[in-house]
C-alpha cells in the first residue's frame, strides 16, 4: 500500500476569553496569507456587543457559531454589531447575523464609498495597464479570480453611524469610537479609557504589515500617518487587533509602523532617481526578488499609494498615458 500524504486539517471557528467580558473569537479565512481574522465579544448585560464579524464564505457561519459557542454564547445573544471597517473580512457576515438576532449594525459613514463603488474585476484590470502591468500576466490573474465568491453575505447597511462622540456600553467600561482612516476610509478603533484597551482592527496589528485603500480618498497613506498620530495620544496599554493575538507595546507598534512607510516611501524615491517609471515598474524595483504573481495585487496597490503620498507632497509627478501606451509614468518632481 502507497503511503498517503497527511491531509490538512481544516480550521475551525475558536472563542476564548482575554479579560474579563472580552472575548477573542478566531475566525478562519480563504484570503492568501490571511489565515484567520478576529471578532471580538464583548459581554454587555445579558448579552453581547459583537465586534467585527468574519466574512461570507463555506462553513463562516458555523465557525462564528462555534467560536461564539466556546465563549459561552450563541448568535441570538448578539444586541448589537460594531464594523471596524468595510472590508469583507470584517463585515461580511453583518446582514445575516444581524437578521437572526435582531441587532443593529452601527459602521463609520465612509462604509458607503466602497458600497457605491465596489471592487470591479474589469476595472482593476484597467488600472492595473495603467500602471503597466504587463497584459499576458494580467490575463493570467484575471481567469483565476473570475468566478470567486464576493465575501459579502447579503446587502452591507448601518443603522448608525459610528463617529466620534458615540459610545458603547459593555460590562468591561464604556468605549469611545476613535476615527482612524487609511487601511480604509471607513476605519475606526475603539478604545477604553480607564483600562487602556484598544481595539485596533486593521490600523494596527500584531506584526507590522500595512495596506491602504486607494481610489477612495486623496491620499490614504497620510490618512494613515495621522491616525498613528491619533492612537498615538491615547496611551494604551493593551490592543486588540483584528488579525493576531492581543499585544502590548502599542506605542512600540506605532512607531514600527512610521518606520516602515518612511522606509518604503525612501525605496521609491530610490527607484525613480534613475529615470520615469510606471507604477509596474516602480513596483519592481522596490519588491526586487520578492515581486510576486502571488502577491502583485497588494504590492501594486502599496506601490501606488506610496506614489500618491509623494504626490501629493509635491516630490514627484504622473504622466498621463500617451498614443497606444495605456500607461502613466512617474518622475521625481523638477
């Protein structure tokens, strides 16, 4: 008899406690180095404030099931949802949680750019020449992720929205919404004053990896630098992130996070002092040996959004694409 290769186990949905009236609920993910997100139970009277809620996909819902199971809850216990952000992975399961349990759904306003303009397949491919991606590699992306599930169940909507000045009640103290832009428009974080917990969603992680949305607003990286500025203030001595254990240092976090865009926006004046490129190419040359099919997308998008930052600093300046070449090109500003 051949021997058999093990055969992965499939992750499941996780719940436990990490203080007193907070939960932890791990949450498997389909999303290429994504393994898992967190949502976030929070006991408030007889039931519980859910904090973020996985995305839409095979078996989501069984596993925020179990997780919640683990911590002692059931979804009927949910009296209300809270959205850190818009991203599938944070807001996918929303609608159906919300319909089973009665609650409402309370997310930053921004929400309602991404549902007015959500993310296009033909679209990307578009902007994606215009940067220069080369068109056969392209093609190549495009036929895999035709086809593949949106993440989001149901129409996203919000009974409230989530800004500054609103605040949630829980058996762990009150918590203040904390404007937080950059990952994405609608990001926000929650913060307790009187026990110093943070949860931090996508604007700080357990490790330092960053992304930012672009399209949506001027210039997302300098959103972000100042909602590191922001939590900054807040003095927290504990966060809750939305893809990693709790940590602490959040200040030391903060700082690694400046300390990576400067890098990163130092790599691209870099690249450009030899000469125009287009974003592609620019792209190129900052990731090196560590460009990717595989990780393309998101490193085009970092790619863009460091240019845009400079951009709108006045160190460098785009082209527009010119006769039969679909793409613009960047230059270090005379």
């Amino acid at each position: 008899m051949r021997d058999r290769k093990p055969t992965r186990t499939r992750d499941h949905g996780r719940g436990e406690r990490v203080l007193p009236g907070v939960w932890r609920l791990r949450l498997p993910l389909g999303l290429p180095n994504v393994p898992h997100c967190n949502a976030w139970a929070l006991k408030a009277g007889n039931g519980i404030v859910l904090v973020d809620t996985g995305m839409h996909d095979r078996d989501s819902m069984g596993n925020l099931e179990r997780a919640l199971e683990e911590a002692g809850f059931k979804i009927r216990d949910v009296k209300l949802i809270v959205i850190t952000h818009a991203h599938i992975d944070h807001c996918g399961q929303a609608p159906p949680i919300a319909t089973r349990s009665g609650a409402e759904i309370w997310m930053h306003p921004a929400w309602k750019l991404h549902a007015a303009h959500p993310p296009d397949l033909d679209e990307t491919i578009e902007v994606a020449l215009q940067s220069g991606v080369p068109e056969e590699p392209l093609r190549r992306w495009a036929e895999r992720r035709r086809g593949h599930g949106t993440g989001q169940a149901g129409v996203l909507y919000a009974d409230k929205d989530l800004l500054p000045g609103v605040t949630i009640e829980t058996d762990a103290g009150t918590w203040q919404v904390v404007e937080t832009p950059g990952h994405a428009p609608s990001h926000v974080c929650l913060h307790q004053p009187e026990q110093r917990l943070l949860i931090s969603g996508d604007h700080l992680l357990g490790r330092v990896s960053q992304f930012f949305d672009v399209g949506y607003t001027p210039d997302p990286v300098g959103e972000f630098l100042h909602s590191l500025d922001v939590t900054d203030a807040l003095d927290t001595r504990l966060a809750f992130a939305g893809h990693a254990r709790p940590f602490t240092d959040v200040a030391g976090h903060i700082q690694a996070n400046r300390d990576l865009v400067a890098r990163n926006l130092d790599a691209v004046r870099a690249a450009l002092r030899s000469g125009d490129k287009t974003a592609y190419e620019t792209a190129r040359t900052v990731y090196g040996r560590h460009f990717t099919v595989e990780l393309a997308s998101w490193q085009m998008t970092m790619t863009t959004a460091w240019l845009t930052h400079l951009e709108v600093l006045g160190e460098v300046t785009r082209t527009p694409s010119e006769g039969e070449d679909p793409a613009e090109r960047w230059t270090v500003a005379p």
